[in-house]
C-alpha cells in the first residue's frame, strides 16, 4: 500500500488532484491510515496509469471515469487502443514538426500571409519555437542558420524553389521515372545540406505537406505549374517505398 504523498511523487501529479480524483468518483482509495491519508494499492495504481493515459489523449475527466466504471471495460483492449491513439498522437506532432520546418525552410517571403498581422506571425514564431526548439532537426537548423545572413537564406529559399521549378517540366512523367526519383533524391539532398538532416521519414511527410492543399500547394505550383506539388509527393513517397 502506498500514501497519497507517495503516489504523488511516484506519478508526478499533486495531492489537490488524487483528491479530486477521489470526491468525483474517478480514484477512490482502497483505504486510510490511522491518521486519515489516502491508501492505494496496485489496482489504484494500475487505474490511476489508465487515467493519465486518457488526459495524455485529452478526454474529459467525465469521460474517463464513465469507460473506467463500465462492466464492459477492458484494461488490455483499453491499452491497446490507447497505444494506438498516442501513435496517432505521435504521427500529428511529426507533422505539425514537418509543417514549422517547412515555413522556416521556405522562408514567408515565399507565403501568402495577407490574412495575418505581423503580431499574430510573431506569435506564431514564438509557439513553434516552444514546441519544436528541442528537436534535433530544429537545433541543427538553427546551428546552420546562425552564421547566415538573410540574404543568404533567401538566395538558399530561392535555389530550393528552383527544384520544383525543374520538377514542373517533368511533371507530366511517371513519378517512377529515373529523373524524377533523381530529383527527390537532390531535393532530400539540398535539405540535408542547407537546413537538417532530412530522412526518409521526415521526407514523407514533407512530401504529403507540400500536396495537402492551401499555401504549400500554391507556392509550389505557381513555380512549376498546377499539378506540380502532387507530381513532387507521388514521386517522394515512391522514393520513401523504394528505400524500406
């Protein structure tokens, strides 16, 4: 049996919110001590990790405490499905990841940003710097961009954009076709060189972000012609499926 101050250590989540835990039904104790603090056994414990798990996810408290109390409620079908959310989880941060780097990469002066203010692209910046600044690819972009002008990152940005220039004239081609799988392979390349380290994974996924519609796609079409950005990912993830 553990004290509700040790599975407050333990967990890392304050006494104030095990209480809580306890009056809205969702934690209850197995029991007390002499002098009245809260008592938990390994059951507690393995709910209390089912609990974090689903805030982890974002469920309402309410939620959680109805699927813990449910007869039908499976504590091995619960962790199975939440492995499988936090890998969806997982995959929407890498693309969000993806999404900043390729702002940065691309540089705004290649955006339409007509519908924000200055403040709110500041703002933005600030946010992507907190959630993404302890990445390695962000760390390593920094590193290189230190020592740069911004004249040098746009001569860079533009020299980027001049691939996708090349990848409009071949765009009406088999995306297998050796020149388009050697185009991915200088566009991975450039990125690598210039910015972070671009692996497949990361490759795929920029891959997806420049077809998915909206600036990405505009951008990349208006410098090698509609259709372009979808040419540049079916070619990408053939490159990606080729390298497994």
């Amino acid at each position: 049996m553990m004290t509700v101050h040790e599975v407050s250590k333990l967990a890392g989540v304050s006494i104030r919110t095990l209480q809580y835990y306890d009056k809205i039904g969702l934690l209850h104790p197995t029991g007390y001590t002499d002098a009245g603090y809260r008592l938990y056994d390994d059951a507690d414990l393995e709910r209390l990790q089912h609990i974090l798990l689903f805030r982890e996810l974002e469920f309402p408290l309410k939620d959680i405490r109805d699927i813990l109390n449910s007869p039908d409620f499976d504590r091995s079908r619960a962790l199975e499905q939440q492995i499988e959310l936090l890998k969806l989880k997982k995959e929407h941060i890498e693309n969000l990841m993806n999404f900043a780097l390729g702002i940065k990469m691309m540089g705004v002066k290649h955006m339409d940003f007509k519908a924000f203010d200055r403040s709110k692209l500041d703002e933005y910046s600030r946010q992507a710097k907190e959630l993404y600044g302890n990445t390695p690819e962000y760390k390593e972009l920094e590193e290189k961009q230190k020592n740069r002008t911004k004249e040098e990152d746009n001569l860079l940005a533009d020299r980027f954009m001049l691939l996708f220039k090349e990848a409009g004239e071949m765009k009406d081609k088999d995306p297998a076709s050796p020149e388009a799988q050697d185009l991915v392979k200088r566009i991975q390349d450039y990125i690598t060189e210039n910015l972070y380290t671009c692996t497949n994974k990361i490759l795929r996924g920029l891959g997806k972000m420049y077809s998915g519609g909206g600036d990405f796609t505009k951008n990349i079409d208006a410098y090698g012609g509609e259709g372009t950005a979808v040419f540049v990912d079916n070619a990408i993830q053939i490159y990606c499926d080729k390298a497994k």
